[in-house]
C-alpha cells in the first residue's frame, strides 16, 4: 500500500512540474495519467497494484464524483439556465434520454450475451459527457461562446442527471423478473429523497455559511471547508433516508447556487486544488485498472461498441435533440463529437464491477472501459485542432448573426469540472 502511495504522489508531483509545458499541445492531464496508470499498473511494469474492486478505491471514486457534482452544480443558477440555455436543455432533456435509448439498442443488437437490463446500464453509464477531456472544445476562444457555454453547461449537469438511471437499472439487471410499478416506485424514492435532503442541506446550509460569514465568526478557509463539507452531508444524510446521495449532492450544489452565491468562491477555489488531485488520481487508476482486466479480455464486438458509442450514440441523440434548434449543421455536428466520457463514467463503471450480483457486470465493465480510454485520447487529440477548424469555418463563413454567435449568458459557466483540468 505504501508503495502505491509513493508512485501515486510522484506522479501529482510530476504533474506540477510539466503541466506548464503541456500548454498549447494536444497532450491533456487525463491523457497523462491515464497513461502513467496504464505503464505503472500490473500489466506491465506492476509498481501500482490497485485493484477495480478494492473499497479504497471505490471510497476514493465516490468522494471525487460527490465533490465534483457539488461543484459543478453549484456553478448554476436554476433561474438564469432555464431562461438563457435552451440548448443546453434540449440536450439534457432529449438528447441524455435518447443517447441511452439508442445505447441500449446498439448493446443489444452487439452484445447478445447481455441481457436488455444489462445494456441499458451500459448506455447509461456512458450518457454522460465530460468536457475536461477535451478542454479546448469549451475553452478555444475560436469557437462560438453560445456553443461553449452549451457544453459547459451540458457537461457540468448529465453527471447528476444520470445517476437515477444508473441506480435503477443496476437493480434492473439484478432482477430481470421485477415489476416495472417497483422500478417506477424505486426511481420515484431515490430521486425525491436524494432531491429533498439535497434541497434541504444546500438551501439551509448555505444560508447558515452565509451568516456566519457576514458576522465574521469563520475565516476563508474554514468556509471553503464547510461549504463543501455540504455535499458530504447531502449525501450520506440521502443515503440513510433510503435517497440516492449522489443526486442529492447535485441537488445540494444548484440549492447553493440559486441561494448563496457568496460561497461560490469558496466552491471554486476547493475545485481548483483538492477536486483536481482527486480527479487526477482517478484517472491513474483507471489506467491501472486497463493494465489490470481489460486488454486481456478485449474482442472486436468490445471495440465495435465503443467505436458506435462515440462515433453514432451521442452524434445521433445530438442531432435529433437540436432539431429545429437553428443551428448551422456544421455546429450541431461539432457538439455530437464534443462530448467526451471521462469521470462520472469511470465512477460508474467501478460500481458496476462491485456489484458482483449483476449478471454480466464484467462485460459492461469491460465494455465503457474501453470506451472510455479511446475516448480520452480520441477526444483529447482532436479537441485543440478540431476546435480550431470549426472557429475558421465559422468566421469564414461569416455567420455571425447565426444563433451560435449570441452570448446571452449572465452568470460564470467555467464549471470547475472543467476548468480544473487545463492543459
């Protein structure tokens, strides 16, 4: 365990070294640690030995994906994205729900040893995007700011969206003979307790933080602790009350951001420093994880799917859901593409392969495995150039009066999630 731990940290602290001279290249941090996980895990040079099922590393994924909901989520104002995104909306609203339905049929038709419950866990645990991998899609000044916005918004709320999903069709793969009324009942209780405590602990926390703060009684530090010390209680209060912790932590961040949002410096400035080195180390794991199960087990219907869930799954449900939107195609065919799967599927992935009782779990795993390490490196190779070509097409062709083109935004949208992991 010691010996993980010293590898672990000479990696963070390599990072800090280098990270300035990855600027400007096509080289992302995911890519770095994703790499260094791959060449120090077991498979090949066996320094770091961390096992997919071991607690310390489920513990550890959990605690970054709670920390990162919060963050992300607290980044928002309820009120001004249901007014200015409506983008962003159609994509949540639409294209999360059709990128699982299209998964699940493209699981089914290449994965006959799956059941139906097990290929809808798969398309759920890949529905989320997160834009990190490919940090120039939000942060190339090229590209349209409308269109920034919209991922960054997209991506700092499908985590939180998804996870009912994931809960209940984990306990749909458990049980195929289940009554789809229980199903129903099931998603009911996690979402509305997981949302009630959230609700509760972001509102009423973060107007007590807010107080204190104004009559002096804490210092910046502290606040920056027990604002997100909020999301920890969201969580394991929603667990307790039979809830689902990570929504009520998302719930908890937007009630935060909608009431108190004098503490988002606070949430931010956590998401700069702590958040990264969680995310980081997350990353080196899961590329030990790869060295590990996944390139022994690896066969072409695996590859297949992962190929058809970065190239077909998103693009499609992106099409469909910005129908009408107007938008050039060329805009539409950019967000298909600029939508990477990074951390919250990783987190997802790591609880499918502890539940032990799900019929098929180590192929799903197998599966977004490897979709999930050609997207870190597809996605972050091609974000910076692809980035760059779309701005040029777009001034060339002088759309500038297209609905791409109006920054209508009133409030910050550099999710943390994001903006953590510049290159």
């Amino acid at each position: 365990m010691e010996a993980n731990v010293f590898v672990v940290a000479l990696a963070v602290l390599g990072f800090g070294l280098l990270a300035g001279r990855l600027q400007g290249t096509p080289i992302t941090l995911p890519m770095v640690f994703t790499t260094a996980g791959i060449l120090l895990g077991p498979g090949i040079l066996g320094i770091v030995n961390f096992d997919v099922e071991n607690e310390t590393v489920s513990i550890l994924a959990e605690a970054t994906l709670v920390v990162v909901l919060f963050t992300d989520a607290s980044r928002m104002e309820l009120r001004a994205v249901w007014k200015e995104h409506d983008l962003a909306l159609r994509l949540l609203g639409f294209g999360l729900p059709l990128a699982l339905l299209i998964g699940t049929g493209a699981g089914w038709l290449l994965l006959p040893e799956l059941s139906l419950g097990a290929v809808a866990l798969l398309a759920a645990t890949l529905a989320p995007t997160d834009a990190a991998l490919g940090q120039a899609f939000v942060s190339n000044d090229a590209v349209p700011k409308r269109i920034r916005q919209t991922l960054n918004v997209e991506s700092g709320l499908n985590d939180g969206l998804a996870v009912p999903f994931i809960t209940v069709l984990l306990d749909v793969a458990r049980h195929e003979t289940g009554s789809f009324g229980g199903y129903v009942a099931l998603f009911i209780a996690l979402v509305g307790i997981g949302m009630a405590v959230g609700a509760l602990t972001g509102w009423l926390g973060g107007r007590v933080l807010e107080w204190s703060a104004g009559h002096e009684w804490t210092t910046d530090t502290t606040q920056r602790l027990t604002t997100i010390s909020l999301a920890a209680i969201a969580y394991a209060g929603a667990e307790l009350l039979g809830g689902n912790g990570f929504v009520a932590a998302f719930t908890a961040g937007l009630a935060v951001g909608t009431s108190a949002r004098s503490l988002l410096p606070r949430t931010t400035g956590f998401a700069e420093a702590e958040g990264q080195l969680l995310t980081l180390i997350t990353f080196l794991l899961f590329g030990s994880f790869m060295a590990i199960d996944i390139f022994a087990d690896i066969t072409w219907q695996t590859l297949f799917y992962a190929l058809v869930s970065l190239l077909l799954v998103r693009p499609i449900a992106v099409v469909i859901s910005l129908w009408g939107s107007g938008l050039a195609p060329a805009s539409i065919g950019f967000i298909g593409w600029a939508g990477p799967r990074g951390l919250a599927s990783i987190v997802y992935a790591v609880l499918i392969a502890e539940a032990t009782d799900v019929p098929g779990a180590e192929v799903v795993f197998a599966v977004a495995a490897w979709t999930i390490l050609l997207s870190i490196y597809l996605h972050g190779v091609s974000a910076a150039p692809l980035s760059a070509r779309y701005g040029q097409y777009i001034t060339r062709t002088q759309h500038h009066s297209a609905p791409e083109h109006q920054a209508t935004l009133s409030f910050p949208t550099t999710l943390p999630a994001q903006s953590k992991l510049k290159k």
